[in-house]
C-alpha cells in the first residue's frame, strides 16, 4: 500500500467518523478529499505498479471481476479504496448498492446519466419502464464524481484512453438499495446476479440445437416462448435473437411474445435491437486504438442526438469545426472489402460507389442536411439501420 492512499484513507476515515458514519454524508466526504488530495497530481503510476508487483504488504484483494484490473489500495471495515484499469472495457449503464466517489487519475471517459422513469416490477429481478438521458459530459484527469447508492444514480462510462484509471472511495454497501440493477436502453432493467439454473442451462440446450443446425430450433423457441412467463421469455428470446434472424423467424417470435405479454412487452423489440448496436460498437472498439476514433465510437454508442455528438466534439477539439472533425474521422475509418466499401458496420457495394471519393461527399451531403437525389435517400436509409444513425438530423 502505498503511503499517499494510507493518508487518503485515514483523512476519509475522520471526517466521516465525525457524521457518526452517516451514508447521506459519505459521497460529499470522499469527493472532498479527492479533491483536496487529487491522485491524478500525486500519484506516479510506474511507482504504485512496482510497489503492488514487488511488496506483499497490500491491502486485501477482492476476487472481482470488475476493472481490467482492480487493485485494493485501502481498506476498512466501513470502506475501501481502488483502482480500477480500463483497456478496451465499457461499463453497462447500472446503478449502485454502494456509494462514495471517483476520480479519474489516468486517462479520459465519457460520463452519462439517466433516469429509469414509469418503471414497473415484472418481479424483484426484472423491471420495465423508459430509459432517458438526463446529461452526458466528458470526463479528463483530474475529475472527481458523487456515487450515490439507488437509483438516483444510474449512469455509464466508456473509457476513451489504454489505460484509463479510476479511484473509487466507496462503502461497502449500502444496506436497503436493493439489487444493483443493469439497464438495457431503452426500456429493460434486470438484477445482474440473479441466476436462474433452469433459464441458463435451457439456453444451453438451445445453443446446441442452434450449433448442430436442428432443424426443430425455431419451432421449439416459439413454442417455448408462448408457454414461458414474461422474464424466462425474454431471456430466451434474447440468447435467440441472432440464430432466429438467421432463420426468417425473428419476426414470427418477437409476434408471439408481444401477442402473450401486451402491452408489457411493448419496447422488447426496440431494447434487443438495441443491445446489437451496442454490442457491435463494442467489438468495434476492440480494433481501434487511436484515441480520437475510440472518442467518436464512444459517442457513437451513447450519445443520442446529433446536437449532443457535436458539442461534444466542439468540447474536446475546440480549435476545429465539429463537422469537419467527424467528416475526417469516418475517412480515416473507411476500409474495402471484396464487394465494397466498409464503413464500421456499414458496408456500401461498389455498383453503388466505385470509391470512398464518390461515397464521402454523400455522406457529408447528409451530415449538412442536404438530399438533393435518391443516391442521398439511399445512403440515408442505410445510415439509419447503422451504428452511424445518430449523425442524421
């Protein structure tokens, strides 16, 4: 351990001691002294790395799999302290059962915060209701962050920068905030340690059947998904999701479990596809490492207005023009395959666009809000099914 976050600890630890260790009162403490003692200014990396690898006396490691690593640097019996390493993670947008604060030692992340709003308990692990954004900011080192237990704090965070490095101060746990949920935008929220042993070796079974290419597997997806209860459903529904695409019948399931659950099931659809986009701009990032592209797909994943995307860029390039900037960026990612040019998961054939040079003023064409031909109506309309629809007015 070393000796800053010794002293980092122990300065928590009095001023808490004198709120009687109240909860309300912890996340102003710990964001206090992150603030007075930032780790982004004392703290050398290469030093701390040395010492954890070289010197036994540490604090008690958790066995969490959270960070890319986690490394306790503190802790008490009321809380603790640590590092979390990002590479290529990105956190699920959740909520905590604990709180405290963070602080950005290392690197850059983009912060959102939403509100879980007409939610509705289908049972104490699942919930539906309306995901909204309340605000996104980009957060630089230096920055320190409230944690609030609950869900007066539902937010995530895309790490932009190989490592990026955050300190949490955080208690133990909270008692009475119940399950720290994930949020699936825009309309799911679920209990992520809940386990079902039934639900999880079904999908196993049905993983088989899909692997093997049986050919009863939709029938008996359908089938199950008309018997099943709404939550069993729907993690059915989605562990099938791709396969049933595959298959033409994704259509026909989607039906039939909107059909049984009405107007419960209602955002289903739209959540699942959802899911996709995120998940591919998540395999996206794994294959990019220039520090602005990890910047735009960042924004391409969280962001959810055009306006929103662009004053964020405005916000980290302030000398270039936002426009300009992303127009650059979607050159830089271009790439050609055998049958046309590939635009991160957009692939335009070359019957359509014999080169990047015909397709890029097309594109900004769009960007400027023009759509003079059909060829702009086409592009559109391929941009709107892609992880690029967000530039679209």
């Amino acid at each position: 351990m070393t000796i800053f976050f010794k002293k980092l600890g122990e300065a928590v630890l009095a001023q808490w001691k004198e709120t009687n260790f109240s909860l309300e009162a912890f996340p102003a403490i710990a964001c206090s002294v992150l603030e007075e003692r930032p780790p982004a200014k004392h703290v050398r990396m290469g030093k701390l790395l040395r010492d954890f690898l070289m010197n036994d006396g540490q604090a008690n490691q958790t066995l969490s799999g959270f960070g890319e690593p986690e490394i306790v640097v503190y802790e008490h019996p009321k809380f603790y302290i640590q590092l979390l390493f990002w590479l290529d993670g990105t956190t699920d947008i959740h909520q905590h059962e604990f709180s405290g604060a963070f602080h950005v030692m290392a690197g850059s992340s983009i912060h959102s915060h939403f509100a879980f709003e007409r939610a509705r308990s289908v049972t104490p692990h699942f919930r539906v209701g309306d995901l909204r954004m309340k605000d996104i900011e980009l957060l630089e080192a230096g920055r320190t962050v409230p944690i609030r237990s609950g869900r007066e704090c539902i937010h995530a965070l895309f790490h932009l920068d190989m490592p990026s490095v955050t300190v949490v101060v955080r208690t133990q746990h909270d008692p009475g905030t119940g399950q720290q949920f994930t949020y699936l935008p825009p309309h799911v929220a679920l209990d992520p340690v809940y386990q079902d042993a039934l639900t999880m070796r079904r999908k196993q079974v049905l993983d088989m059947l899909e692997h093997t290419a049986d050919p009863a597997y939709a029938d008996i997806v359908l089938e199950m998904i008309s018997e099943l209860d709404f939550e069993r459903g729907f993690y059915i529904l989605q562990n099938g999701m791709a396969c049933l695409k595959d298959l033409g019948a994704w259509d026909e399931a989607l039906g039939v479990f909107e059909e049984k659950h009405g107007v419960l099931a209602k955002g289903v659809g739209r959540t699942m596809e959802e899911g996709v986009r995120r998940d591919i701009i998540k395999d996206l990032r794994c294959s990019v490492t220039d520090p602005e592209h990890r910047f735009f797909l960042a924004l391409l994943m969280n962001v959810q207005t055009r306006a929103d995307l662009l004053q964020l860029v405005q916000s980290r390039y302030p000398g270039a023009k936002p426009v300009e900037t992303v127009l650059r960026w979607l050159e830089e990612l271009i790439d050609h395959a055998p049958d046309g040019i590939v635009l991160l998961d957009v692939l335009f054939s070359y019957e359509d666009f014999a080169s990047e040079e015909e397709l890029l003023p097309v594109i900004r064409g769009l960007l400027s809000g023009r759509k003079p031909s059909s060829q702009y109506r086409s592009v559109e309309s391929v941009l709107r099914q892609s992880s690029l629809r967000v530039l679209l007015a």
